[in-house]
C-alpha cells in the first residue's frame, strides 16, 4: 500500500491563470496543464532564487520530490514556448498557505486563512496598528537579493 499523498504548500494564486500564444486561435491550440504547486516551485527556485532544500521546506515536501515537481514544470513551460501550446495554470494537490499578522502596539502574533481578508485591528487589543509579520512578507520585501544577497552595482 503506497503511503498517503502529502498536501504542497503554496502561498499564492496566480492573477492569470491561461497563457497563449499571440494571433493563433484558441480553437486550434493544444493545451499544457501545469499544476499549481509546479508553479510554486518555479516561483521559489527560479523568482526567489531558492535553494531547493529550503524551497522544499516551504512547500512542506522533501528535496527529491521538489526537484522532481520542477523538473515536470520546467519541461511543460518549455513544452509550451517551443511548440507553441498554451499554457493552463490548475489543479494539483495543493493547501494555500495561512497569512501571519502581528499587531505593533501588543506584539499579539496571529495566522488567518489565505483569502480572508486583511483584519482591521488586532484581536487581543483591538489596535488598528497591524502588519504582515515579518516571517510572512513576500519576496519583494525581504531586502534580499538572491542566494548570495549580490546586487549589481551601476547600470
């Protein structure tokens, strides 16, 4: 008996979720499904320039089950480039992340479901000074640069 399929964690939706070529119509393209955590694991090791290892921890699996999701996602981005196919973002066994709030004034940390909503004030002190917690902001905000934390200076 196979042992239980784990859930992937992923932090976010995509805004769009079908990718096509220009000028060829919807009717004649062949179609490439890629899965929602596939995306998730091109997001973390190739947007976040994460190591596999910790992108795995992230998504709650191991490192060989990592790299295996993102190979299948790479081959099926590539699949889609080359021979012009479209691309289909859906499905997979995926749970959404949690979002992790902490209020300024009582230090009160908290998680709410993804796609909840932003609270209006903390719920120990009713303060309105509340934030994303620190451990929780995307990658744009860590002030990280990569794996090295390298930036290029000048042009």
């Amino acid at each position: 008996m196979p042992r239980p399929f784990r859930f992937r964690k992923v932090c976010c939706r995509p805004d769009a979720n079908y990718f096509k070529p220009r000028g060829i119509p919807i009717g004649v393209l062949k179609e490439v499904n890629l899965t929602m955590d596939e995306l998730e694991a091109v997001r973390l090791a190739d947007l976040e320039n994460m190591y596999q290892e910790d992108a795995a921890k992230k998504m709650n699996i191991s490192r060989q089950t990592f790299g295996n999701i993102i190979a299948s996602a790479h081959k099926k981005i590539a699949d889609s480039l080359v021979n012009s196919k479209a691309l289909k973002i859906e499905g997979g066994v995926v749970k959404m992340a949690g979002r992790n709030f902490v209020c300024y004034d009582c230090k009160h940390e908290w998680s709410l479901p993804h796609g909840s909503g932003r609270p209006s004030e903390c719920p120990k002190c009713k303060s309105s000074n509340i934030h994303r917690s620190a451990k929780d902001r995307g990658w744009a905000r860590s002030g990280g640069f990569g794996r090295g934390k390298c930036r290029r200076v000048g042009a």
